[in-house]
C-alpha cells in the first residue's frame, strides 16, 4: 500500500484529506509541522508528502527547499489559500511537484495524489539492495540469488527502512512507524512477531543478511560477518 505524509495543522481539513485519501486506499500519517514532518520523514519512506503552506513553524515551501537541497526528490503536493500567479509560480521553483489552492475538492486532490504516486522519486532506487539482498516492493519480495520470498507491506516497509541505513543503527520506535505508520497504535508484541517472521525469510532464501539487535539502540541489517560484541538476536 502507498503510504503518504499529509503536513496540516487544521485538525478538521486534515481529517477529511485523509478520510477521502483512505477511502482510495492510500495510508495517511498526518502531522502537524515542519519539524514533525522531518522527523517523520527520517523513520518512513514515504512515497509522496503532501505540505500546507501556513504551518506553526513556518511556510511548508521552505521545508520542500530543504528537501530538494538535502537531495531527497520525494514527489510534493503543496496547498495553500494564496492563489495568485506568482504564489504559484514560487511554489514550484522551490522545488513543489503540483500546487493546488484551497478551497478545492477532494476528488481533485486525490487524483493529483495519485498523479504523483506514478512518478518515480528521484532519492529512491526502485529495487533497492544490501549486500546479497535485493527488495522489489513493486512485486512485494525480497530476493537472494534466485530465491525470492513474499513480504507483508509492513515487512516491506521495515526491510525498505533497514536497507537504507544498511548496517546503521535502527531504533524501535522508527521500526514501528515503518511498519504501520506514524499514527497507527502498535500492539506491545507486533514488532517482534513480524521481526522474527523476516529473520526466517531471510534464512529461507538463504541471505547473509541478519536483522541483530544493537542494546541501547536498536535493530541493523548486517552481513553474519559484521557480528559483533554486544550483538545479538
């Protein structure tokens, strides 16, 4: 399932983007900022954000141009109530993919949604790769070799996360929000079930590839040769 971030601080029109979004089965986290926002982005990959502009802590615009030079190309969807010419016009030069301005209706918005969904973001690979692993979320596997396993989209989520800081450190809470979101509550146990259900995967397809535990840290995806003193399953 495609997983977004809608950035809005109105309460009411945040709720009815991501009623119309859900119903199209995209998954929304929603938050409230742009420091909320940069924290989200740095526990989920997400496929698109979707950013208003007059935020508590300042213009959502300037949050899209620090993407764009952080280098991350996530497609962005900005709203806004200015509608002028030049409003737009610097919307999109700071780096926004659409501009849509308020007030508008919600078919609109989902369909340019998934407008950018279709677009391929420039910081992703699509098959992206650790060591002898490889991940193709668009067929839902991962693959050793030509031993391919299915995963669940909340184990795709987690490995798409562990892959990316490959051999970095991993806390819990960033796992939990891979899996099932920012804003979704997360059974005491969840982690740990689908944790053990990807080690077995692993093993299945016969990777060197280890989920290990870090104390005091959390999970890394590492080489068996990576091991190391204070690691462990």
């Amino acid at each position: 399932m495609n997983r977004i971030l809608l950035v809005e601080d109105h309460e009411r029109l945040a709720a009815l983007v991501c009623k119309a979004l859900m119903t199209q089965g995209i998954a929304v986290d929603v938050v409230g900022s742009i420091a909320a926002a940069w924290s989200a982005m740095e526990q989920v990959p997400y496929q698109a954000v979707v950013f208003d502009r007059g935020l508590p802590d300042g213009d959502g615009l300037e949050c899209v141009r620090r993407m764009r030079a952080a280098g991350l190309g996530v497609p962005c969807l900005v709203l806004t109530a200015r509608d002028a010419l030049h409003d737009r016009v610097s919307g999109l030069e700071a780096g926004a993919d659409d501009y849509l301005p308020k007030p508008f209706e919600m078919d609109e918005m989902v369909a340019r949604v998934r407008a950018l969904l279709r677009r391929p973001a420039e910081h992703r690979v699509l098959d992206p790769q650790a060591g002898d692993l490889s991940l193709h979320p668009a067929a839902g596997t991962m693959c050793c070799g030509d031993e391919c396993v299915t995963l669940a989209p909340a184990e795709m989520q987690m490995m798409l996360l562990l892959v990316r800081r490959h051999r970095e450190a991993v806390r819990r809470g960033a796992m939990e929000s891979a899996g099932w979101g920012a804003n979704e509550a997360v059974t005491p146990n969840a982690l740990d079930v689908a944790l053990h259900r990807i080690r077995r995967k692993l093993v299945a397809i016969g990777s060197a590839q280890r989920i290990v535990n870090i104390r005091g840290l959390g999970y890394a995806l590492r080489e068996d040769a990576l091991r190391e003193d204070g690691l462990a399953e």
